[in-house]
C-alpha cells in the first residue's frame, strides 16, 4: 500500500490548526504524514512552526530559494515545494484570498495525475466543487472530483441552519426562503491588521443573493440539485469573538419552537446553548476545543429562537471560528484517501463536537 500523505499549504488561522489537527489524529485516519509549506522565514512565526515540527511531527517544506532564510532562524526544511506537492496524496490550500488559484495554476494541475485531490478554502471560489461536511457529502463523485473548494465558516452555518430546519424530513419545496444578516468579527485573535473601529456595513454585490455566503449556500445545494431562494447582507463589529448569523426561514410546513429544538438537538454537527453571550461561547472553545475550537456547524441560541404564524423560523447562531472549516478540509482529505470509509475514519474527531455549548 502506499504511503499516505497530507501536505497543507500555509500556517495561518485555518492551516496552523489544521496541521496539528491532522498530526494528532493522523494515526486514526489512516494518514501517514503530514507535511507542511511555510512561504516566509519569520522570527515571528519561528515559534509555531518549531512547534508543529518538534511537537506535532509535521514536516516543513518551502521554496529552494527560502531554504537558507529558514536555516538562519534555526530552522530545517526537508522538501522543496514542488517536491512536498508531487509526493503528497492530499494537498490542502491554506493560503490568502487568490493564492490557491494561483497554486493550481502553477502546481496543482502539474499533479493533479499523481495526486488523490487537492483542496481550497472558502476565499477561492471556482477551485472546485463547493464543500461541506454533513451537507453535500452525497454530490461527491469518486474519481471525478479532484478539486474541492471547503465554503467558508459562515457558509457552513447558514447551510446546516437551512438543511437541519427547512430540508430534514421535509417535502421537496418546504423552504420558500431563506433571509441571513452576518454580523462578522472584524478579524481574528491572530490578526493584528484590518481592526474596524465601528460597527462596518457591508454591500450586495449580488443582485439575486445579496452577499457570497447566501450565493456560495445556494451554490452548494445546487451540487444537490436544489435551487433555493437565499438572500444574505453582511456587517462588521469591531470585535475579535465571533460571527454571528441572524437567519429567517419561510417554510411551508407548519412547525413549532419546540419542534426546532428538537431538530437541532438531532443533529450532531449542530450545538445548541443558552447563552446570548459571544464571549462566553468563545470562552467555551478556548477552554474546551482544539485549539480554541468549536468543530459543530453552528451553535444556535435557544433563547433567540421564535416561530411566527407556524412557518416563519427566527433566531441567531454562532458561527465556530473556522472550527466547521476544518471540520470539512480533514473529512475532504480522508475522502480522497478513503472514499468507501471516511465516514469511520473520521469518528475518532467525535469528542471535538458539543450538543451542549
């Protein structure tokens, strides 16, 4: 058999964690390596990147022309880029907006004969087939599709809201429309640029579906064969918490605020709470989750929950800092390496979901 090897391209706030995350499962999921590309040598970085090397058991690689920059700050990288690509099964873009774009074009079509898959996150749209664990795992076609592109974070919270409430168990047409407002945080804990001093409000650059998380969710269920009326606006807090999402469903269905309850309570990738509070969520995955996160799809507030008229669905959910990403970025990886067991390869992540928050 041969060996099997994850290679994750960048060490920002979706690829450091996800490098750990795979190194520490990696065991459980049938992987046999994981390597790593780190573009600068930083002093700054210097200390991660030891970490995921020394700690994790990660390998580093980075462009011939960098390798010295890297010695300098004491560190060793074992492959070039190219060959961390051509001898990787799996590689997982982690990269800024337009940077996997760039990386196909370069590197990934070059492979893509030896290579399983290759993976792209939510800023690269038209990577490849949109993704999301627990949403569309049944559009994946073996052996056809060798570029996915993992929606981002609020993404997949709007489409777990919109399946788990609207689609579960219901007729064909149950969801006449979806309405989202995202309160975005203004950037991570990480990031130390791009801080906005007030609440930022943000444009509809799409006619039919206001912003990309409404578009990118209606786009998803396509790859299902469903045509969904999606609308989404966007604004930014000056918080570094946590998204949050305002959803309002119109269904055709009757239902009660019990009744969603219970749909949400039924599905393992959705957690619930009853605290208003995003700091108190965010405390709960720093002080519980890997690496400070939550790996559920969304964490809806009981307390926001409302039914007006029996079919129309309100409240609010917490979008898990990049946890659902990675979520799907490591179900997508085992995919392509085991397409008939991923499912089972993956439960040893069960300890990282919450029903509870």
């Amino acid at each position: 058999m041969s060996r099997k090897t994850v290679h994750v391209v960048g060490t920002g706030t979706i690829g450091e964690p996800l490098i750990g995350l795979l190194c520490d499962y990696k065991e459980e999921m049938g992987i046999d390596e994981i390597t790593f590309h780190k573009n600068t040598p930083l002093t700054t970085d210097r200390s991660k990147v030891k970490a995921l090397i020394e700690k994790r058991g990660a390998r580093l690689s980075t462009h011939p022309e960098k390798f010295e920059g890297f010695k300098e700050i004491g560190l060793k990288p074992e492959f070039t880029t190219e060959e961390a690509i051509e001898r990787a099964s799996v590689v997982i873009d982690c990269t800024p907006t337009g940077f996997g774009h760039k990386n196909k074009e370069d590197y990934y079509n070059r492979y893509k004969n030896n290579t399983k898959g290759f993976i792209a996150q939510g800023s690269e749209s038209g990577f490849g087939k949109r993704y999301a664990r627990g949403i569309n795992d049944d559009a994946l076609v073996q052996g056809e599709d060798r570029f996915l592109q993992v929606v981002s974070c609020n993404t997949h919270n709007l489409c777990s809201t919109i399946k788990t409430l609207a689609l579960n168990d219901a007729p064909e047409d149950n969801l006449l429309e979806g309405r989202f407002l995202l309160i975005r945080r203004s950037n991570d804990i990480s990031q130390a640029s791009n801080f906005v001093p007030s609440p930022q409000v943000g444009g509809h650059k799409d006619e039919k579906y206001g912003t990309h998380h409404a578009k990118d969710a209606a786009l998803l269920f396509k790859t299902l064969g469903k045509d969904l009326n999606l609308f989404s606006s966007a604004l930014k807090l000056n918080t570094q918490y946590m998204h949050l999402t305002h959803f309002h469903l119109k269904v055709k269905e009757p239902t009660t605020v019990q009744t969603v309850i219970d749909k949400l309570n039924a599905n393992d990738l959705v957690s619930t709470t009853d605290k208003i509070d995003s700091c108190k969520v965010f405390s709960f995955g720093r002080d519980h989750g890997h690496y400070g996160r939550i790996l559920n799809q969304s964490v809806v507030s009981i307390p926001s929950l409302n039914v007006r008229n029996g079919t129309e669905i309100t409240g609010f959910s917490f979008t898990p800092q990049d946890g659902n990403s990675l979520l799907s970025s490591v179900a997508a990886a085992t995919w392509f390496l085991y397409p008939n067991s991923y499912e089972d390869k993956i439960k040893c992540l069960g300890n990282m979901f919450f029903n509870d928050i």
